[in-house]
C-alpha cells in the first residue's frame, strides 16, 4: 500500500481486531482501519481516499479512529504515527499496515488479499 509499508505481509495472521474494539461493524469482506489525529494533514487526504474505495468496493468498511482518544488501543497495535492503516479481512485479522498517506491504487490493490 502507498506510504510506508510497515510490515504487514509477513506470511503470518495479524492480530485480530473486533467489532467491539473499533466501536464499528467490521465491513462484510474487508475493513479499511484509518488511525488518524486532529492536526494531521495527511489524515484528511487518507479519509476521502479510504472513503472513496470503500464506497466503490461492495462489502467493504471505512473506519476512522482518533488516535489521541484510543491509547489503549493505538498501544496495543503498535500503532507510532498517523495516518496508519490497517486492511482487515472478513474476520477481522490484520493483513496490512500502511504509515502515510496511501495511493488509491495500492488501497485496492491491498484489499485483494483481505478478500
């Protein structure tokens, strides 16, 4: 996915990630997780691109979370800058994480392996 790539096509499930966690439904065939913050310019570009394929792609979920007011959740996933994103499959598991600002292209392109 377009940023930096930060890691998450190891061969290995990522961890998983619930509805409950992300205070939102889980998209029917993959979820698009945008870890964002108030001052972030590059945040704002993020959310219109992941909207924008989210809405183009049946069955696949935006959520935006603000970092600042979920610590314990950006802790627990590594989470160090923003915008970071997070391409869940069906079942929630993490299959790849993106810091920066990423491409509409290598969204698509990266959901192709959650669904």
């Amino acid at each position: 996915m377009g940023g930096q790539d930060d890691g998450g096509r190891s061969g290995r499930p990522g961890p998983r990630i619930e509805a409950a966690d992300l205070g939102e439904e889980l998209g029917a065939r993959a979820t698009l997780v945008q870890f964002s913050s108030a001052f972030c310019a590059p945040c704002r570009a993020t959310r219109r691109v992941l909207g924008e394929v989210a809405r183009m792609v049946p069955g696949v979920a935006h959520v935006e979370i603000d970092a600042e007011a979920r610590l314990e959740l950006v802790r627990s996933l590594g989470v160090r800058k923003t915008p970071t994103v997070l391409v869940l499959d069906a079942g929630g598991r993490v299959v790849r994480r993106a810091v920066g600002q990423p491409r509409k292209a290598d969204v698509i392109a990266a959901l192709g392996e959650a669904v």
